[in-house]
C-alpha cells in the first residue's frame, strides 16, 4: 500500500514538472509597447457613429485600456494558433465598463462579452475587429491600432 501511494505522488510530480516545464517554454507575445486604437465609423440607418478611440500598452500577456475620461481598464491576451502562418490573439477585459445604455447590457447578456481580435504582430499598424466571446462570426466594429511612441 506504502509502495503504491510512493509511487502516484512520484507520477503526479513528474507530470506537474513536466507541465511547467511546458508553460515556461510558451513563446512570448510578439505586440508590445503603447498602440491608439482607432475604430472605424460604424454606419447604422440611423447614421453614422463614432466611437471613441482610445490607448492600450501591451505588457507581456497584460494589457492597459486608457480612454479619453481617464478610465482604466486591464486585461489579458489569449493567443490561438489558426494555422502555421497565423496566430488570433483575443484581448479579454478583467474589468467590465459600466454599461450606459440598457440596449448594450442587453447585447452583452445574449452574444457574450466584447472581445478585440487581431492577427498576432509586432507592426506599427494592426487591423482589429472587435467581436464576442460567445459569438465569433458577429463583427461589432473594425479599426487600426496604431503605435505611438
């Protein structure tokens, strides 16, 4: 019974070691550094819509949204692997913006969170689409990042 117990906690440390040493060889993010982002007008029946742009610096697998009244919000980027060549990073929010309009909270509660989507590139100048988490195929609005020095 002794041998047997030694044994499943010399495996479940060999799997443990081997897990870690698997995440510590994870290739670090190619964005990084401070970026505007620049959404595209959105084009209603109604019109036309600007939404607000505003700063992200990318850390690592952090990032930091400013907006232009000072608002802070952080989150984490998670990388997908579409084929060889391509890599879709998704950018999750930790904190959630109060939402103003109930029309918004109620486009959150049946297509899932907002999420930024954008190819995996350290450029000057990144094309996103925002997007939900639950509903991929919805495209919410386009624009650039763009970086700043």
């Amino acid at each position: 019974m002794l041998n047997s117990n030694l044994k499943r906690v010399v495996n479940l440390i060999a799997i443990l070691s081997i897990s870690l040493l698997i995440l510590s060889f994870q290739e670090p993010f190619k964005i990084s550094g401070k970026y505007k982002v620049v959404h595209n007008d959105l084009r209603t029946p109604n019109g036309i819509i600007k939404v607000d742009d505003f700063e992200i610096v990318f850390n690592k697998d952090t990032y930091k949204k400013t907006f232009p009244k000072g608002e802070k919000v952080n989150g984490t980027l998670k990388r997908i692997k579409v084929n060889n060549n391509e890599t879709i990073i998704y950018l999750n929010d930790i904190i959630k913006v109060q939402l103003e309009i109930q029309l918004d909270s109620l486009l959150w509660e049946s297509h899932g969170n907002p999420v930024i989507e954008l190819q995996e590139l350290n450029a000057d100048t990144i094309p996103f689409r925002t997007t939900f988490n639950y509903n991929l195929h919805i495209t919410k609005n386009e624009g650039m990042l763009i970086r700043v020095n």
